[in-house]
C-alpha cells in the first residue's frame, strides 16, 4: 500500500482481520479524522501470527482531540499477540503514539521483534488545501527525510527520498509513486519455518518471487548485497 494521500478517515488507514504476513506499508500521506476518538494507522483483529511488516516513509498526523490510549500507530484488537517482525522507519508523525499496543495494553517491542527507527515527531508543513495541497514546500520537514531504499530506489531529489507521497521538487507523482518495478524487491522471502522457537537444530527453506535473489544473516541484522546468498535449506 504506497503513494496514497488521504485525509479525513474513519479511525484508520488500514483495517486488517486475521493473519496477514509481509504487509508493506510506505509513502502515505495520511491526514486521520478531526472526530470519532480513535487515531490508527493500522487496526489488526484476530491476530494469528501477523509478521513481517515494514512500515516506513510515511506522513501520519493524528487528532490531537482524541485521547492519548486512542492515539496507536498499530492496534491489535480482541487479541492476545501483536505482529511480530515488525519495521517501523522513516516515518514522520504527529500527534500519534510511534507504539503497538494489544488492546490499550502496549506491546514490548523486544518480546514481539519490533524496531524504530529514524522516525521524526514533527508538524510536516504540508499545505491542506489547494493546488499543490499535501506537497511539501520549501522548508517542509519531510524533505530528504526518507529512507531512500524504500519505494523508490533511484528516483528521489536532493540527499535522500522525501517521507509522504510526494518528492519536493517534481511535478506531482512524478518520483513519489515509482513503478511496480521499484516496488517488487521489497517483498519479503517467506519461510517454511512456523514455530517461534525450536530445541538442537531445525531446517529452513526460503522462497521468493522468481527470479529474486535472496541474502540472508544468522546474527540478526539487517542482510545486503554482500550477506550470503541463499542457495539451498539453511
């Protein structure tokens, strides 16, 4: 879900049932309602071992009015688990909690795998009405802010990719969307592994869209070019 500028939502931007793994989330500008209480980027029911979420590069500016237990980036609802795996960088916001919570219980993010990075609590300057409404002007906080590796691999003005759905200095959507092209090395290999923990040793088998070339570490950080390339079950 990418290069979408909505304002106005009730409650959310994403609404989710069940369990949904790899969810990609970037380049939003997301303006919540001015009413109703609640201000979600994600609600998640049920959650049945959601994983793999990267969450980056996004404009999220809650209602002040709500109150502060209502104010999540992520909540899991009528659940006992939140997602696991989850990346939350980039992200500019404003008047929102940078937190998961289970319910209005807040979920640690060491037990869970989450990790924040990078994210900026800041107003984005961002013009609501208008012709070149949502676009950030000169002096917006969201300009050269982003996480360049994230949606756009080559097409960003100035030192870095912009946080929102628009690149300062390009006619609009011209650099902010990308292709389909730029979007497809982002979706995260799957694995035959299901449990959350195992005793002596264990196989694994990884899988990803044809074609795709798949590095990986055993130490917890994060894998680049020069980690080593899957080439049969680890």
């Amino acid at each position: 879900v990418f290069n979408n500028v909505v304002e106005n939502l009730s409650m959310r931007f994403v609404g989710l049932k069940g369990r949904v793994e790899n969810l990609r989330l970037f380049g939003n500008t997301v303006y919540l309602p001015e009413g109703g209480g609640q201000s979600y980027f994600v609600t998640l029911g049920n959650n049945n071992e959601s994983r793999g979420w990267l969450l980056a590069n996004n404009v999220i500016v809650g209602n002040r009015g709500d109150p502060a237990a209502s104010r999540q980036l992520v909540v899991a609802y009528e659940s006992t688990t939140a997602p696991r795996d989850l990346r939350v960088q980039h992200n500019l916001y404003r008047d929102i909690a940078m937190a998961v919570t289970i319910d209005d219980t807040p979920a640690e993010p060491s037990a869970w795998g989450h990790r924040y990075a990078a994210n900026l609590d800041a107003d984005p300057g961002l013009p609501t009405s208008g012709t070149y409404a949502f676009q950030p002007p000169s002096g917006s906080a969201v300009i050269d802010r982003g996480d360049p590796r994230v949606g756009v691999r080559t097409a960003f003005v100035g030192t870095g990719r912009d946080i929102g759905a628009f690149e300062y200095g390009q006619p609009a959507w011209s650099a902010g969307p990308g292709t389909t092209t730029d979007v497809a090395y982002l979706w995260a290999p799957t694995t035959s592994l299901r449990q959350n923990a195992f005793v002596d040793r264990v196989e694994v088998d990884l899988a990803a869209a044809p074609g795709a070339e798949i590095r990986y570490t055993l130490d917890g950080s994060e894998p680049g070019p020069d980690s080593a390339r899957y080439t049969a079950p680890i």
